[in-house]
C-alpha cells in the first residue's frame, strides 16, 4: 500500500513539474494545429472571415484541380510506364540470371526458360506492343502479370545476388528502363504526364518543384557531409578550426546566406560565372532561367547544412572502435572493403539520423526560395514554387486561410508517410554496434 502511495505520489508530481510546459505547448502549438484542421474543411477567407462556410473535402479537392484537362488520360500513361517498367524488371532479372551462368552453381530449369523467354518475347513484340497500346491498353496487364510471376524465384540464387548488391541492382534496373525507352521510344508514360499537369495548377507544380529539390539535395547533401567528415576523420593538424569552419553557415541566418549566393549566382558579376569563364566555359543565367531554379537552390542549401551533418558523421566515426579496423587488416581488407563493410554499416545510426533531418527540412524549403528570388517563387512560370511557399501565397497573399490549412495538411500527410517509410526501413538497416 505504501507503495503504491508512493508511485501515485512521484507520477502526480512528474506530472505537475510538465504542466506548465503542456499548458504552454497547448495553447500555442496543439490548439493552433488542431483549429486549423478543423478549418480546412471551411471556405475561409476575407470574405468569410468571421463565418467560413463548411464545404468539406472541397478545399483539398480544390488544391488538385487542373486549369485544363491533359491531352490523354493517367490511365494510359500508366498503361505505357507498365510496359517499360516491367520488362526492364524482367531484363535486369535476365541480367543477373545471365551473370550466374559463369559461375559453379547452375539455374534451376524452368526459371531459366521462364526468365529468358519472356524476355526474348518481351523484346521480339515490344514494337508492335507500343504502337498498338493505345487501342488495346489490357495488354499492358499481361507485362505486369510476367514481372509479378518473378517472385517465384525469390529464394534462387541470382536473386539473392541482387539483394545483397543493392546498387548495382538499382543500376541494372534504371539502365535497362532508360534502354527500353530510348529502343522503342514513345511520348506516353507516368513522367510525361505528369510533367504535363504540373504547369495546370499551382499546388501540383508546387509538388513537383518540392519533390525535384528533396531528390536533388537530400542524396548530395548525405554523401558530401559522409565525405567531409571522412577526410576531417583523417586529419591530424587543424582538425578544429576546419570544423569550426564548416560548421559555421548552418548557424548562419539563411537570409544573410541568401543574400551572399545573389551575388555568386549573378549573371554579370558573379563569382560563379567568373569561374565558367577562366575555365573557357560560357556565363549562365542562374538567377533568369528556369532551369536553373531548384538546383540553385538545392546547391545553396547543401552548402548550409554540410557542416552539420558532417559533425554528426564524425562524431559516428569517432565512436567506431579501433579493433574492427585492426581485425580487417588482419585479414588483409582494403580501404574499400573497411569502408563497405565496417565505416558503412556502423555509421548507420547517424546515417538514419541525417535522412530523417534532411528529408523533414527540405520538404519544408522556403525562406531560401523567397530571399534568393526576393519575394517571388522562382524567375517566372512558378520554376521556384514549393509547398510551403504555396501555403504562405495562399495566407497571406490571396487570404484563402482554409485553402493554405488544407494545403499545411497535404504537407504533413507527405512528411508523415516518408518518416512512417524510414523507420520501417531502419528496423532492418539500422545497426548498433
């Protein structure tokens, strides 16, 4: 019993020592997010600033409406990209099964006969199949069914050649799709369609524009920050100060950075341009066309955050304890195979980190777009739009509230499902040494 006094006793006062820190949190952080959900599902604007009217899922219908239709339906561009994506899937099968052939261990029969000829069929017909497929688009069910049929063969020995070699495997898979695009070419597929619709309305550019910069920054951002902190690893002088000076334009303002990179970025009298010119190289328009735009940015972006990161790699390689090291070089490891096999796999944890910081961050890119392009989303055509951006237009310019809340929704909703994705991933990936 007085036990149990006690544990009431020490989780009441727990309790009071953080309700000032709720109290606090709940009215400037969870009644805020709570209310502007609930109005998302409202018109609220200026017109109906004190009674927004109730209109549903309208505003997140709205946020995905086009300003004129597409000159063909999702359904046959999703038609087209069955066709290529599931016989690149089969030619990279055939490509591994292809390699296994010169070593010892012989294929089973009948995945030999099944990958191959599918493939050889794949390829005989591939033509008349693409320049048929826009009468008849069920063929394209028939492509799919023969990719899906491979996992028959999960447990054979080329496939798990594949999934111990995730980027070569990776590699196989986009060169062969680029093959079979570029063989039996067609203007139909997902990516053109899509790359269609982006310019009918603004949010989904605005999607377009956010995920180009996450797959532009997020990659080069985790492999330059790993390879900062290996050569700052490996230094024995001035291991400080370059630290230091790394590490010093993620604590600086993002506008004075902005502000710095116009003057890199100009066209006239840009360092950048400069450079292009003693190497013989033509000046560039960076700030003036859209090209340009995302990788501007994503560029200045990486240039901020890499001190960070490489701090949190360091730290990582740090920790690794010297006998793992010690241990390969007995065994007469290279560099490489410790790199692949020992830094890699150990550094994990930070790697998990680091993608999960990065990808949250550039979802929520603005401030770089609005101070870079000063005030404007990008040169013209919205080339620099984004999703937070999108959502400040909508507050604050055009005073749709409701419209901006749903949009903030969207936003999370993205964010929540790759996080979701990662942590699923970690529980394999992650390891503790």
């Amino acid at each position: 019993m007085k036990h149990s006094k006690r544990e009431l006793r020490e989780a009441v006062s727990g309790y009071l020592f953080v309700l000032p820190a709720l109290a606090v949190m709940s009215v400037f952080v969870f009644w805020p997010v709570g209310y502007s959900f609930y109005l998302s599902f409202f018109n609220w604007n200026y017109a109906h600033l004190k009674s927004p009217q109730f209109i549903g899922f309208g505003n997140y219908i709205q946020l995905f409406q086009l300003d004129s239709p597409p000159p063909y339906s999702f359904v046959k561009a999703l038609a087209y990209s069955t066709v290529y994506v599931s016989t690149a899937i089969v030619l990279m099968y055939a490509f591994f099964l292809f390699l296994q052939l010169f070593k010892t261990e012989k294929p089973r029969l009948f995945e030999t006969i099944y990958v191959f000829g599918v493939t050889a069929l794949s390829l005989v017909f591939m033509n008349i199949v693409i320049q048929n497929l826009d009468k008849a688009m069920y063929i394209s069910i028939f492509f799919l069914v023969a990719a899906l049929l491979l996992i028959l063969f999960r447990k054979s020995s080329f496939v798990s050649t594949m999934k111990q070699h995730h980027f070569w495997t990776f590699v196989v898979l986009v060169t062969t799709y680029l093959f079979m695009r570029y063989t039996f070419a067609s203007p139909y597929g997902v990516y053109q369609w899509l790359n269609i619709v982006k310019d009918n309305g603004d949010f989904i550019k605005a999607l377009w524009n956010t995920a180009y910069y996450v797959i532009l920054y997020v990659p080069a951002n985790i492999f330059f920050a790993l390879l900062v902190a290996l050569l700052l690893n490996r230094l024995k002088w001035f291991k400080a100060i370059l630290r230091t000076s790394y590490f010093m334009p993620f604590v600086t303002s993002i506008v004075a950075i902005s502000l710095v990179w116009q003057w890199i970025y100009n066209d006239q009298f840009g360092l950048l341009n400069y450079a292009l010119s003693l190497m013989g190289l033509p000046p560039q328009a960076w700030l003036k066309n859209e090209v340009w735009t995302i990788p501007t940015i994503a560029v200045m972006s990486i240039w901020k955050t890499i001190g960070y990161n490489a701090i949190i790699f360091l730290a990582g390689l740090q920790s690794i304890d010297k006998f793992y090291y010690e241990a390969a070089d007995i065994d007469g490891a290279t560099n490489t195979q410790k790199f692949f096999y020992i830094t890699w796999p150990l550094l994990s944890p930070m790697t998990f980190f680091v993608l999960i910081v990065s990808v949250i961050g550039a979802f929520k890119v603005f401030t770089e777009v609005y101070v870079l392009y000063q005030g404007v989303p990008g040169p013209y055509n919205n080339s620099g739009l984004t999703i937070v951006y999108y959502i400040f237009n909508e507050f604050y310019g055009d005073q749709q509230m409701g419209l901006a809340s749903a949009a903030a929704y969207v936003l999370f909703g993205i964010i929540l499902i790759f996080t979701l994705i990662q942590f699923r991933a970690s529980r394999k990936k992650v390891e503790y040494a």
